[in-house]
C-alpha cells in the first residue's frame, strides 16, 4: 500500500476554501485507489490554547490562531515544525504532498520526498496572495512590499515574540502548559502583545522570500494548477514547476433561468463592488445575485447586498445565467470557474492570471480587461444576449490526481 501525507493550512470540514476542498478531493480519491492517506493541516479554533492537538479519522489537526506571525520571522514557526516532523516520523510517508504552508512552517524537513503544489503567490507575497496595493493591481516585488505586508499583519510584535519562545520551548512543554502560563501573564501584557500590526520591513520581505525559496528546493517536484502561476514561480527563483490542472465533480444539469451570479469572499481583491457597477452600467434586466462569505473589511463588506455562502454551488450555477468574476489580483485556478464549466455556466471574468487559461472567449464565456467596468458591462450584455455556448467540460478530479500520480511516481 503507498503512503501518502498531506500537508495544508486547513481541511474539511472546518476549513472549505478552495485549496482545502482540493487536498479533501485528493484524498477520496487516492484512498478509493488503496492508498493510505493521512493529512496534516492547521486549524482555527479560537480560545482553544495555541498548539493543541486534535485528531480525528485521517487527519491530525494542530490548532494556530495566529496566522500572520510568521512574516517578521521569514515564515518559520518551531512550534509547527516540531509537531509536523514528529508525525511525519510517526506515518511514515513515500510522499509528502505540500498543499499550502500558511499557518505552518517552510523550515520542516522530510524523509520522504516532497512535492509541493503552488495555489497562490504565498511563497512570495507576505500579503497572502499578490493581491493590491493602494487600489491599483499589485506588480511586486518592490518597495511598496513592506508596507503593503505590514497593512495586512494581523498579529502584534509580541504576538511574534510569544511564539519564538513557545516554539523554542516546544520540545519541554506541552501546548496546553504554554497556554496557561501565557494566561497567567497579566492583562495588560498580553493586550499590549496583540496590540498593532508590528511593522513589516524590506529586510523581513527578502529574508521570507529566501526561506520560500530554500524550502522549494528541498522538493523533489513543484507543482501549480495554471501555467502563468508556474512561470511566475520559476521567475521568482523556485525551481521547475510543472503544470497539474485542477479538476472538480460532475455538475448538474443545465437549467438557466436564473441570474447572473458572483461567488465569493465579499472583499476588493474579489471585486464583488465591480461587478455590481458593471451589472449597473449594462442595462440589463436579468438580476444580478451575490453570495459568499464576509471579508475582513466590514466597511466593505456592508456596502455590498449579499447572501452567505452555501455548502454547494452547484445549483445555483445550473440556474445563473452567467458566473461573473471581478477579480483585481491575478487569480490562480479558481474551482468555481470550474465548477461553472461543469454546469454549463458561461463565465465572465477579467484576463489577469490564470483566469485566461480556463475561459475561452466564444466558448467558455467572455473575457475583459481586469478593474474595466465598461468592458465588464459590454460582457453582461452580450452574455445577456447570447445564443448557449459550446462550453468545454472542465478536468475532473480523476484527471488531477492521476497528473499528481505521474510526479509522485516519478520522485520515488
């Protein structure tokens, strides 16, 4: 039987971003094939002492509330990287499948060789993912680097002290003993360590950027689900990258009917405030209906009429009319444009990252020049308009695990 562990900054059920849904649909599909498959994945359980353990059926969860902390300290965290070779040594892998390393460590070290798969810009962007700065789209690295990651630190200087020392001490001292003693601190203290952003500065950005680059060479394989992402890795100094496309489940049967329909964290890197102006400007009667979850910015997200998430999109993408994405940063593979395709969706989405690579004008839908809202409502009135498309059925989820196959076969 072959062993594989996964690494990921979450899992399902209690993380459901696209990443995490991609690591779940890797592991149904390699343990229906009679592979062991074991995850390891950080999880977010506020009040819950930091570094606690929680293990359930295939997956060992390790609790981090602090998911920024690792910016000033070039994406380590010994703590994580402690638990994350001791289980390592405990399952005993062929392969070690990274899926993403937020919430985690880039200085834990495997036996088994390592493939890791690029969802994002993390390994070079300290914001998260290359999203924007000051509005305009984000053309780093450069000097406005630093400020921009400090506007999206979430933890305070002593938030990254705390956890040099808990990860130094992780050796001797259980989680929940670091826990109480960080409670007994008094109030004042420990306010005042999670008080602020902390300021990020150029030398952190490299020092980051090295140890990103440092952690990819000790891969054997680099993975991404779009081209334009795996050639920007390869600028920035990874290594090779080679090309795995994302694949989703069969959708349901196309009904239309509905309205047009934007899927997403209600935030200005997503673009949901686009797109309602390009709906505006189009003219059309078809409604436009939004959905998904809130953003970090309140402000933001209550300006913007929206439905919470659902658990399946799958119907709401048989009925739509046409997806539309407003996205301002370079978009990776999202699984909703997938899942568009599978359904019959058209889709309606800016040229920027791999967006263009997934939708092809006249087939798939419309493409437009990122941030235009004109173009964008020249594209809602011609999807408005529009005969049914010819759209391609999208890769399946089968079609991405035998492409991982083919690297994990060819590392061992």
């Amino acid at each position: 039987m072959r062993r594989l562990v996964q690494v990921v900054h979450g899992f399902p059920p209690r993380e459901n971003a696209g990443t995490e849904r991609v690591a779940a649909a890797v592991a149904q599909s390699l343990q229906a094939r009679g592979w062991f498959v074991h995850t390891l994945a950080a999880t977010r359980e506020p009040g819950a002492p930091m570094y606690s353990e929680r293990e359930s059926e295939g997956v060992s969860r390790l609790v981090n509330n602090a998911p920024y902390a690792g910016v000033r300290g070039a994406g380590a965290d010994l703590a994580v990287r402690t638990w994350l070779e001791r289980k390592l040594r405990e399952l005993r892998p062929d392969v070690v499948q990274v899926q993403h390393l937020a919430y985690l460590d880039n200085g834990f070290r495997s036996d088994a060789p390592m493939v890791w798969t690029l969802h994002d810009a993390w390994a070079w962007c300290a914001s998260g993912g290359q999203l924007f700065c000051d509005g305009a789209a984000c053309v780093g690295p450069g000097p406005a680097c630093a400020a921009c990651a400090t506007a999206w630190v979430k933890d305070g200087p002593g938030v990254s002290a705390a956890l040099r020392v808990a990860g130094a001490f992780s050796t001797v001292a259980s989680p929940a003993r670091l826990h109480r003693i960080w409670q007994r601190l008094p109030a004042g203290i420990r306010a005042a360590a999670g008080r602020g952003a902390g300021t990020v500065t150029p030398a952190h950005i490299d020092e980051r950027a090295a140890a990103y680059v440092a952690f990819a060479h000790r891969c054997a394989a680099l993975t991404a689900p779009s081209l334009a992402l795996a050639e920007e890795a390869e600028r920035r100094g990874l290594g090779r990258v080679s090309v795995v496309p994302n694949g989703v489940p069969r959708g349901l049967p196309r009904r239309g009917g509905g309205p047009f329909l934007f899927l997403g964290t209600i935030a200005p890197h997503k673009g949901p405030d686009l797109v309602m102006e390009g709906h505006r400007r189009s003219g059309v009667s078809t409604p436009l209906r939004i959905v998904g979850p809130r953003g970090p910015d309140a402000m933001f997200t209550a300006r913007i009429p929206h439905d919470p998430p659902v658990e399946d999109v799958r119907p709401l993408l048989a009925t739509a009319r046409a997806l539309v994405l407003g996205s301002r940063w370079p978009e990776n593979a999202p699984l909703v444009v997938l899942e568009a395709r599978a359904a019959g969706c058209p889709v309606i989405a800016p040229a920027v990252g791999g967006l263009p690579e997934l939708v092809e004008p006249g087939v798939d839908g419309w493409l437009y020049p990122a941030g235009d809202a004109d173009a964008l409502a020249r594209c809602i009135a011609a999807a408005e308009d529009s005969a049914p498309l010819p759209i391609r059925p999208p890769p399946s989820i089968e079609d991405h695990v035998e492409g991982l196959i083919r690297v994990y076969d060819a590392v061992r």
